[in-house]
C-alpha cells in the first residue's frame, strides 16, 4: 500500500478505511482532505440502491406516475403563490374535446380508434380539470386527493395495456 493513501499513527474504528489525499500544489499552507469510507453500506444505503435500481430500469412504465407527482406538485405551488391560476386552467381544460373533434375531422376513426380517442380525451379532460380545482382550492382539499389517486390509477393501468399490445 502506498504511504499516500496509509493511515499513519490513526487508530480507526473497525471497518473503516481513512484515505489522506496528499496536499495539492499550489495550496500553502491548506490542510490535506481526509475521507473516510466505511467498509459496508449500511442496509439503509443497500434498500435506497435498490429501489433507484428498479425505479430507473423501470422508468418508461412509469411515466405516468412521474406524471402525476409532477402535476401533484406542481398544483401545490402554483395554489400557494397564485390560487387564481386555476380559472385560467379551467378554460384549458376543454382542449381535449377540441383535439377530439379536429382529429375526427381529419383523419375519421371508427371502433376501437374512436373509443380510445374519447376515452383519452375524457381522462386528459379529467386530469386537467382536477389540475385546474387544485390549483385554486390547494390539491389535498376534499375530495381531490381521491380524485388525484383515481385519475393515476387509470392513466398508469391505460398506459402499461397500451405499452404491452405495441
């Protein structure tokens, strides 16, 4: 082992390793940086790693939930600094409808096209119409936190039925 990275004279706690990384030029007169590294992560680390493992090889189907936390928060502060934000938000929440219409003049579906269409268009509506309540009555006011958990529920259970048929 190098006398650069060698405790010297230090009488450590078991398991743990202290690395002295030498004075950098330049610096007269500044102390060395010291790290200390423990030799295990505590299981605390070990549980965190692992749910950011799975969280991030996971992240394409949970999107939604992404989604929705941003939009929770999202309401949350917007309610807090300008809770007259919300009538502005309720005249967009009929763009879902517009985009139905345009898209059915377009390019005409019928069956399953035009009730997917519909049926997005009425949980966007939805979603944005609950946006648009929690930003002027604050998003855990009555029953908005219910209608927050149904309006992810439905949107991350339609994206993963979408996600495994293409």
């Amino acid at each position: 082992m190098s006398s650069r990275s060698r405790a010297r004279g230090l009488k450590s706690a078991a398991g743990v390793h202290t690395v002295h990384i030498p004075r950098q030029r330049g610096r007269r007169g500044a102390q060395p940086f010291v790290i200390v590294v423990p030799e295990q992560p505590s299981l605390t680390r070990e549980a965190a790693g692992w749910a950011g493992r799975m969280l991030w090889r996971h992240r394409g189907a949970l999107a939604p939930t992404g989604w929705a936390l941003l939009a929770l928060a999202a309401a949350g502060l917007l309610h807090a600094q300008a809770p007259r934000t919300g009538l502005l938000l309720a005249v967009l929440a009929a763009g879902p409808a517009v985009w139905v219409l345009l898209a059915q003049r377009r390019r005409p579906g019928t069956g399953s096209v035009l009730a997917w269409r519909i049926a997005l268009a009425l949980l966007a509506t939805l979603a944005l119409s609950w946006f648009a309540a929690a930003t002027g009555f604050g998003p855990l006011t009555g029953p908005l936190a219910l209608l927050w958990l149904l309006i992810w529920g439905t949107a991350q259970t339609a994206w993963l039925i979408v996600r495994r048929t293409h």
